[in-house]
C-alpha cells in the first residue's frame, strides 16, 4: 500500500519534460566531475565495477522489522564511506541505470533526477554529515559509528525530499501532501539504512581494519566542488517551475493578463472545423481514435502473421 | 517416536523459467536414518534440500517433517528442528567472530544468554573449533569455515541435520577429519547430498538416486553405490 | 524488490535493428508521448497502438507488454492528492475534500503517459541484449571509462546476486523459533546480522576485484587504447526506426489540431 513512497525510483511520467531535463542536466555535470575527481586509475576500474554490483546485490539483504515490512539499504552513504564520495557516485551511477535499463526499476527520461537523488545525494550528504560527525565525536572509540549511522539516516531523508520536491515542481503532486508523506516515511526508512550500514562497517572494520579506517583523515579533495554543485542543483532546482509545463503557477497568471487565448488560436486553424464535424464532440473522437487503433494493431498482427508464415513456408522449400 | 523424521509425498516444483526441478518426489526417512542423496548436477538435489525447511514452498505435493506438515505456521519450529549447510561456507558466515555466528541460531529462537554461551560452547566443542570462538570468521581456512558452518546449525540441537556438499572444496586431511566427524553423530537424522560417493558410502546406510527430478533408485548404500551399471547411467562414479 | 529481467529473447525485426537507432528512436517516441497536451484524449488510443503493433513485430507480446508496463504504477499513489487540489470544476465530494475535474483529468492523463511511457521503454529493453544496449550508449557518447565499469558490473551481477541469495537462504534456514518461547531476537541485532551479510558481500567483492584486476592485466589492460571501430548507422535500420518517430509526431501534431478546434 506504501508501494510508491518506499521507493525512490520515479518512473517516466511522473516529472515533467523540462524538470526531466534539467535533472539531466545535473546529473551530467556532477558525474562529469566525479569521473574526473575521481582520476580512475587503471586499478580503480574492476574495483568501482564489482563493487556497483555488489551494492546492487546488498539491496537485497534485509531484516524483517514488524508485521510483514522489512528494512533494507539504498547504500549511497555505504560507498561514500568505504570509498569516497566521488567514486561512490559513480558506484550509485551503475547502480541506477542499471536498475532502470534491465529491471525497470525507475524511468528513462526521468533517470536525470534518480541519479542526483540516489547517486549523488545520497554520498554526499551521507559522507558530509559522516565527515563532521565525525569531527565532533573524536573522544569516543565509536563515535565514527554513530556518524555513519546518522550519515546514512540523513541521506536517505534528503534524497527524499529532493523527490518529493522534483514531483512537486513538476505538478504531479501537492508539496503540502508528498513533501511531509515522503520525509515521514524515509525517516523510518532510513533507520533500517543508518542500522545495516553500521553493521556492515563493524563487520568490515574487524575483518579488514585496512579498509576502514575510522582514525584517517579525510580527503578534502572536490570539497569546493560539492559546495559548489550543491548550490547550483538548489538554485536550478527551485527556478524550474518557470520551465515546468504545470499549468496551475504559470497559466494562471497568463489567463488571467488575456496572454493565453491568443497564443492558443495561432497555428492550428488550418483545418476548420466543419471538414470533420464529428470531431468536436471529445467523446466521439476518443472511441474513433479508439477504434482506428486497435483496427491498425489488429492488421499489423495479421500481416506480421502472413509474413511470416509465408516466410516460413519460403525456407521450408 | 512412531512418526517419520522426513516423509516426502508427490512433491513436484517448477522454477519461474519454466524448468521443471522437481517432478513427483515421495520420500520416507526414518528417525536415525543416514541417507545419501546422489545424483548429477541439476538432478534437483539442492532444489529438494530447500523444500525441507521451507526455502522453496512445495507447489504441489507435501512435506512432513517429525510428524509436522510444513506450513506458514509450523515453519518456525521445523527449522530449528533441521540444522541445514550450504555447500559454500563463506555464505554462511555472516557475523565478524565465530561466536557471534554459532550464537545466531539459539539467539533466533529466543533463548535466554546464558543457555546461548552453553550452546555456543557445546557445538563449538563438538567439531572440535573450541579454541575458535574468537576468532575472525573470514580468515578461516576452507575445512575451518566448514566446521564453523555446522557448528552454527548444531547450536540449534537439531534432530535432522541435511547436509549440502559437506565436503567439497576440502583437502584430503580436512576431508578426512570431517567425515570422521560425521560418523560421532549417530544419534541424528542425517541427509547427506553429494557428489563424493566414498563420503556416501561410509557415512550413510542408505542411498537414493536423483535424475531429472526424479528418484530413480533408493535402497541400501553398499548395494546401489557399488553398482557400476547404475552410477554409470546417471553420472556418478562407484566409491572406488 | 525482486524484478525480473526484461530482455525478451526472439527473432524479430524488431530484435535485429542496430541497437543504437533503437535507442535514439525509443527516447523520441517517449518524450513524444510524454509531450501529449493535456485534455488529448484520442491520442492516447493511437500511441497504444502505434506501441502495440511494435510489439507484435517484436514478437513480444501485446499483453505482456502492457502488463510489465503497469508494474511502476503503485507509484500513482503519489499524484492522488492531485485529484483534490487541482482547482476546477467538483465532481464528487469524498469524505470532505472535493474531487475536481481538472484534477481527475490530470491524475488520469499521468497514469496513462507512465503506463505508455513503460511501454516504450520496454520495446527497447525487452529486445536488446544489454551487451548491445551497453555498446549503443558507448558509440553515442557514453565515457569509456564508465561503459568499463558498467560492463564489469552486469558481468558480476548474477553472481553476486546467487551470493546475496545464498545468504538469505543460509540466514532462514538457521531462523528457528523454540517450541514455546519468543523469537526473533532484538530488532538492532537483527540490524547487526543484515549488515553483517552486507559486509561480508562487500569484502569478498573486494577481494574479487584484486583477481578481476589481475586477469585483466593479464590480457593487455591498459597497455593500449582499446578503439571502438565506429560503424555508420545502417540507412536501412535508420529509416525503420524513424516510422514510429514520426508516427507520434503525427499524433502530437493531430492532437494539437484536434484541441484547438
């Protein structure tokens, strides 16, 4: 029943066309930069592969929390930790389109915004908040954990609301409804990440301490970057309703200064109305269309049928 | 105890694919039996492994187990009932020290702490990894990880314990001190599947033949294993 | 969540087209479906079809296809309140708040361009291997070094799925309860043990990678610059898989005309 909220994968047709742009827009450039911040050395290659399918399959491992629901990881924060935020990204990137392009798991067009919500926020917030919690709880042995913990928690609720703005602007939903549905839900979600990404680094970490090391210093490498980025995707973000093609904002207002009738009335008066009388009536011409499309389905079936049985009877001689 | 330990009844299962794994299985053993389920690869023979504690759900046909058919509601218990391991030891082993994964079962099943230790204790001690149970999982060797793997079923004090590919991937010194291993639980219900005909042999009593989904023979090990005709015809090899 | 693969094995026209026109084809008809004005209604029937009949050259299955593309639908729940806050004419009044028409309309006219949308989409994936798919992104601009990773990844995916699979099933198979007592254990421990399993995932696929890496230097790795030898585009290939291009233009410009009337 919570099917959509639990999931942050928007499929096609729930951001609009220009919001869908510019998502891409963003998620080009940052992972632009994150390919070339990340330098991919030659050794980086099969290790940001095998580990984009190794966080693919860790999204399967769950926990059962209560009544039939369970807690699972997105993973973001996880690979931003073991890994840095910037080649993190690029593990998510995989992740991403591959879920899109083999499962069907999130849209094509709408894939702009996926990325930046589940590769690109969900490292960088993750890795920030892990960053400075960190700093701020040095005195204790496992005040990284506790950091990773809230790292992971925050990310999962950020990226949230980036979605529920993204359906917002593009007026496939009320912000007042999905912004407060969406942050109450992935607060609770993101108690299951915070939970098995702790897990998942203690057991690392006792295993093989080189890989996990909660006393090095952090990279500051592309910091300026993220900062920098960060600002631009807010910037870009709340500015889209002007490109949005939601007509409650926008069209209100040229209703009302007489601007829209005239922009309707110009292009399309080439076929008057009285060649296709039937037309007119919105009802009549949806069942015509109706019919003249299944009438079309139906004679392509039929062909493609002949053809072939008559490209098989042709190879059987 | 007059019920059976394990009685199969026309199981059949279809995977997703459409391949079908299981094709009318009726199996009866008894309490105390040591069997050997052999068979080629893609016989079925993990697919009917999984059906035993409810992995795979039986699409038609039934499982019973120690007097209890397999349900939603009796799931729970068989589980505990039967201690299964999997051929791969690294995938059994998912806590940082052998005592955390020894722990699991009995910790599962809502035991207090201190009969938690004792378990842990106990089976540690019977495969004989007493000195283990600090110790990183993951940097075990194979035969190490494999002992490991059934202590963590045997803390649960199972009555059955199903056994897949126990021996696989082993030295010959590992080999060896497991199969003697195996040979001390002669109180329990055992169901080995494997390719290793010897381990079959001198482990189990009796052996059933799996192909293409179904049993094709079952009957005494030392007669059926030794039979060059019939391992032959179904891609095994007889123990020498 | 447990998806399955898309890839639809046939031998079609469909399946044969160059996998590069395919893919510029299948984002054209998307946004021209998704372009759809509001308030369209005939449209809708003539895209299905146009999406139906390429299924039936594809040898895909209209029902099927129609079915895998109602699967991301449950995500409508999201667009509900549209319905209510649309400002339009009422409709009905359900428990207090007023459906409008506009935003029924709305709320409908979402559904239909996801579920065609899917549609579109899996035309693509339900007829091209993803090794195709890969090699078409990568020859319209893909960056090497990403289409490497992303081709080692769908490389491990099965296996490290079968591992995730065999942890889960070793995990159930030792999650007995006591005849008569609780079960379960603490929720946070049930926590610890789930991200245990993740990490025990994460270190045998970095140790994976250093073999990976091995066996790849061993084949010339980084040594030379592998070149894709660009192939132009099949004329033929190029105008099949421009028919539906310009099919959904014709709609959306039809469509067009038939609102303004």
């Amino acid at each position: 029943m919570f099917g959509p909220f639990l999931a942050l994968h928007i499929p096609d047709g729930f951001l609009d066309i220009p919001v869908s742009l510019v998502g891409w827009l963003l998620a080009v450039m940052f992972i632009g930069i994150a390919l070339r911040e990340m330098r991919p050395a030659e050794r980086e290659v099969p290790l940001i592969g095998t580990l984009a399918a190794f966080i693919f399959a860790a999204q399967m491992i769950n926990f059962p929390v209560a009544g039939g629901t369970s807690g699972h990881l997105i993973g973001g924060t996880l690979a931003a930790i073991l890994l840095g935020p910037w080649a993190a990204a690029i593990v998510m990137t995989c992740v991403v389109a591959i879920q899109a392009l083999i499962f069907q798991d999130g849209g094509l067009i709408v894939m702009g915004f996926n990325l930046v919500n589940m590769a690109i926020i969900t490292p960088f917030v993750g890795y920030a908040v892990y960053h400075w919690g960190r700093k701020l709880l040095t005195h204790s042995t496992r005040g990284w954990l506790v950091a990773a913990a809230v790292g992971a928690w925050a990310s999962v609720v950020a990226a949230a609301a980036a979605c529920a703005l993204q359906l917002a602007v593009s007026g496939t939903s009320a912000l007042k409804v999905v912004l407060p549905a969406m942050l109450g839900v992935h607060a609770v979600i993101g108690l299951g990440e915070a939970l098995i990404t702790v897990g998942a680094l203690a057991f690392i970490q006792q295993t093989r301490p080189d890989l996990v090391d909660p006393e090095a210093p952090v990279p500051a490498r592309g910091s300026s970057w993220i900062a920098a980025g960060l600002a631009v995707a807010l910037v870009v973000t709340l500015l889209s309703p002007l490109a949005s093609a939601s007509p409650d904002g926008l069209e209100r207002v040229a209703e009302d200064q007489g601007f829209l009738e005239t922009a309707r009335d110009a292009p399309y008066e080439i076929i008057p109305d009285y060649l296709i009388p039937a037309i007119d009536n919105e009802a009549v011409a949806t069942i015509a269309a109706g019919v003249i499309g299944v009438a079309v389905v139906a004679t392509v079936g039929y062909g493609t049928a002949a053809l072939r049985k008559r490209r098989d009877s042709r190879a059987a001689q | 105890m007059d019920h059976a330990a394990i009685e199969i009844a026309n199981l059949s299962f279809r995977y997703p694919d459409g391949h079908l794994a299981l094709d009318d299985i009726s199996l009866h053993i008894a309490p105390g039996e040591k069997v050997a389920l052999v068979g080629p690869n893609g016989s079925g023979k993990s697919t009917l492994l999984l059906h035993l504690n409810g992995v795979l759900r039986a699409q038609s046909g039934t499982v019973v187990v120690e007097g209890e058919p397999l349900t939603d509601a009796t799931i729970g218990r068989i589980r505990a009932w039967i201690g299964m391991t999997f051929q791969n030891p690294d995938d059994q082993l998912f806590s940082p020290r052998v005592r955390q994964d020894v722990a699991f079962g009995p910790l599962h099943m809502g035991l207090q702490e201190a009969e938690v230790d004792a378990r842990v204790t106990q089976a540690l001690a019977a495969v004989g990894l007493s000195d283990f149970a600090d110790r990183i999982s993951f940097h075990l060797s194979v035969g190490e990880k494999k002992r490991v793997a059934l202590a963590t079923v045997l803390s649960m004090a199972p009555r059955i314990l199903v056994l897949d590919e126990p021996t696989s991937g082993l030295d010959p010194r590992a080999r060896r001190s497991l199969i003697e291993l195996l040979k001390t639980f002669t109180d329990k219900t055992i169901v080995v599947s494997t390719h290793d005909i010897r381990l079959a042999y001198e482990l189990c009593s009796r052996a059933v033949v799996l192909d293409s989904g179904r049993v094709v023979a079952d009957g005494p090990a030392e007669r059926l294993l030794t039979d060059a005709d019939l391992m032959e015809r179904h891609g095994l090899e007889t123990p020498w | 969540m447990l998806l399955r693969e898309r890839f639809w094995s046939a031998d079609s026209p469909l399946h044969r087209l160059d996998a590069r026109v395919k893919l510029i084809a299948t984002l054209l008809v998307m946004l021209g479906i998704l372009s759809t004005p509001e308030g369209a209604w005939p449209a809708y029937p003539l895209l299905w079809a146009l999406l139906a009949s390429l299924a039936i050259v594809g040898e895909l299955g209209v029902g099927r296809m129609a079915r895998w593309g109602a699967v991301s639908l449950p995500f409508a729940l999201a667009a509900v309140p549209l319905v209510f806050t649309v400002p339009g004419d009422p409709v009905v009044t359900v428990a207090g708040l007023t459906v409008t028409d506009a935003g029924l309309s709305r709320f409908i006219t979402i559904l239909l361009k996801s579920w065609l949308a899917a549609q579109a989409a899996l035309l693509l994936t339900m007829t091209t291997p993803f090794t195709e798919l890969l090699a078409a992104l990568g020859a319209l601009g893909l960056p090497p070094s990403l289409r490497l990773i992303i081709g080692l990844m769908y490389r491990y995916l099965t296996i490290l799925m079968d591992e995730a699979q065999c942890l889960l099933r070793a995990r159930a198979a030792r999650s007995g309860t006591a005849e008569q007592g609780k079960t379960g254990g603490r929720l946070v421990w049930r926590a610890q043990v789930a991200g245990g399993m993740v990490g025990n995932l994460f270190l045998r696929s970095y140790e994976r990678s250093e073999r990976v890496y091995a066996a790849m230097l061993a084949r010339g790795y980084g040594r030379r610059e592998t070149a894709m030898p660009r192939q132009p585009l099949p004329r033929r290939d190029v105008l099949l898989g421009s028919i539906p291009v310009v099919v959904v233009v014709s709609i959306q410009f039809l469509a067009r005309v038939w609102l303004s009337r």
